[in-house]
C-alpha cells in the first residue's frame, strides 16, 4: 500500500501500536483520510457538510461505521423526515454523504477494512443500497401534477399578469411597478428555458446581440452564469440563443429595460431586475408573486414556476428542434433528464399519428402502383 495516498491508513495505525481509546482513534483517523480523500475535488464548506453528516449519524447510531447497519439507517431517516420535517433534498444529500464516506471505508485502497478486522473483529459494510434510500430528485419533476403549460395555460398566465399591471397603474399605485417586473421574470424562464435562480440572478451584462439574429437587438443571446451545479461545484456557466418563436420577449425586455426597470434601479445597479431595496430579488419573493398571478389566472396549483421551464422544452419538441439542441439550451447534462420535463400535448400526439397514417398510407399506395 502506498503510504503517500491521501485517505489510507495512518502509518502509526498501520504498525498496530497501541493506542489510547483506539476505537476513538481509528474513528478521527478515518474521518481526517476522509477529508484528505476528497480536498482535491470539493469546497471546504462541502467537505464540512459530510463531515458533520457523518458526526451526526455516529451520535444517532452510538456506534462506530465498523457496526453500522441498514436498520440503523432506517431509524435514523425515519426520525429526519418523520420528527423533524427535513426536505427531501435534505434526506437526499445526508444519504449521499454518508454512501460515500463507506465507500471510501470499505475501498481495499485505503486499507480500513482490513485495519478494523485486525483490531475489532469486524469492518465498514456499505448499508445504504438503492431499495432504502431516497431516489433523485428528478423523479419528482414526472409526478402526475408536475407538467407543463398547455399553450393555452401560458397564455392565460401571461394575459393575467399583465392585466394585473394595467389594473393597479389605473389605480394610481406605484404597485404597477413591481407588477411589471413580475409579469416579466414570469415570461424569461418560458422564453430561454431558465431555472427559476437563473433567471432572477441575470445582470445587464448577460444580455448580448446575435451577429446572425440582429433583429433580436440586444436579447439575442442570453449568458447563464448561474446555472444549477452539481454538489461542490462552482455553477454552471452556458449560452441561450433566443429562438424566432419567442420573439415576442424582445418587446418585453426593451420595455422592461428602457422604460420601467429606470423607475425602480438606483444609480450603478446592474441587476437585471432590482429589488425596491436595490438588491438582488430573493428566490421567495419571486416565487409568492408568481403563485399570486397563478392563482388569480385560476390555474393548477401543481403548475409552479418551474412549469414555465418544462413548457419551453416540450413546445420546442413540438415545433421539431433537435433533441441534442434543446438539451444544450437548458443546461441538462444529460438527454434523460430532457425527456422527463417532456409533456407532449394531445394535439401533438394525434399529429404524429396522423402523420405517421398518411406516410403508410403513401407507402401503400405507390407499392400498388
């Protein structure tokens, strides 16, 4: 065994000298080879994360990996969700964390299998398998409500939102304003395919021209500096073409932009949509003023702001761009994640089979020929 690895057994440990409290010692020595294991590919503050992940399950369990069990982690997660309400994400990550602390554990590289037999007559076993832990959680994004907008729906999303604006400015409210900004953050993740944090993080920089689409002005092209990472990742950056069905969102933005977003930014802000207190608008405070518009438009309460994200890929499937392309403009890394937002409406559905009728049909008919 190379003792130069990061993560292997600590050669005072591998020399079977004795120690003081040596199931304690053995437990530090593991979480330290651990820590040394990943420091090369992750954050500090995640590295720390699954630390403390792993802490907290050595409480629960009162016992060391060596003794750890699957029923043990039923219990815990049991307790995590049951008592004390954590999210599914949260159950997600501790499950994650602690799958990959024993599959460093009972790694033959590191030699801690080995180290346990020899000083407890027992070693690390991988306890969380496929059948007790949590699945992903883009199997929430297929559950029967989850779907997107019919093109009707957005319409209505849409006409309600910016009914609301003329509403309150006839009124006499400086409330039109905010209106505004809401009704227009609603249309960007259906225009460009944005995340729900991409979209409110967007600065005055991340819009650009399109040399090969100038009529789109200065909204040709949308930079997500943003994007969703994945765990101790820094976020992922990419490039979103705006596309000739959603050209309608270049009239928005310059109003947006040239008329409204000037009554709200204080000088030198550059936040695409400032908050009244010139910050940057928190992810609540667009999620409670997008529910208000969905309710009064009297829509689903299952079409959430993400459904605007899974409405953009399944109508481009139905105007036929290439799966490949669409996968590229919403930043999924891989083309089964695309396929789940996917939603194909009836009309599109009966489409394809007529047009797959007349094709036979066609065949048929210049066989007999």
């Amino acid at each position: 065994m190379d003792s130069a690895t990061a993560g292997v057994v600590p050669s005072h440990l591998r020399a079977h000298v004795a120690v003081l409290n040596a199931e304690e010692s053995v437990w530090v020595a593991m979480l330290d080879g651990w820590v040394a294991q990943t420091a090369r590919n992750l954050s500090a503050s995640t590295i720390e994360k699954r630390r403390s992940v792993a802490l907290r399950f050595l409480a629960f369990a009162e016992c060391y990996p060596w003794s750890w069990s699957a029923s043990m982690v039923d219990e815990f997660f049991l307790e995590l969700r049951g008592l004390k309400g954590a999210s599914h994400s949260t159950v997600l990550g501790y499950q994650n964390a602690l799958r990959m602390f024993l599959e460093y554990l009972t790694d033959p590289a590191y030699g801690w299998s080995e180290q346990c037999w020899e000083r407890f007559g027992d070693h690390p076993a991988q306890v969380f398998h496929e059948w007790n832990t949590a699945r992903h959680s883009q199997a929430a994004i297929g559950a029967p409500g989850k779907r997107p907008y019919t093109r009707d729906e957005i319409q209505d999303l849409f006409d309600c939102a910016d009914d609301r604006v003329l509403r309150i400015r006839r009124a006499g409210s400086k409330g039109w304003i905010p209106a505004f900004r809401i009704a227009t953050i609603m249309k960007a993740p259906y225009a460009w395919g944005l995340r729900r944090n991409e979209v409110r993080q967007l600065d005055h920089v991340d819009l650009a021209s399109n040399p090969r689409a100038r009529h789109f002005g200065d909204v040709g092209i949308i930079y997500v500096r943003f994007g969703k990472a994945m765990r101790g990742s820094p976020p992922k950056r990419r490039t979103v073409l705006t596309l000739p069905e959603f050209d309608w969102i270049v009239e928005c933005m310059r109003q947006w932009k040239d008329e409204v977003r000037p009554l709200l930014a204080p000088p030198g802000s550059t936040a695409l949509w400032p908050s009244e207190r010139s910050g940057m608008l928190a992810a609540d405070s667009v999620s409670r003023a997008f529910t208000e518009v969905r309710r009064e438009a009297g829509l689903e309460e299952d079409l959430d702001f993400h459904s605007l994200r899974r409405s953009y890929v399944t109508h481009l499937v139905e105007d036929g761009y290439d799966a490949f392309f669409i996968q590229q403009q919403v930043g999924h890394e891989h083309a089964s994640t695309t396929s789940i937002y996917t939603g194909l409406s009836p009309d599109y559905r009966a489409r394809v089979v007529d047009d797959a009728i007349a094709r036979m049909a066609t065949k048929l008919s210049t066989k007999e020929t």
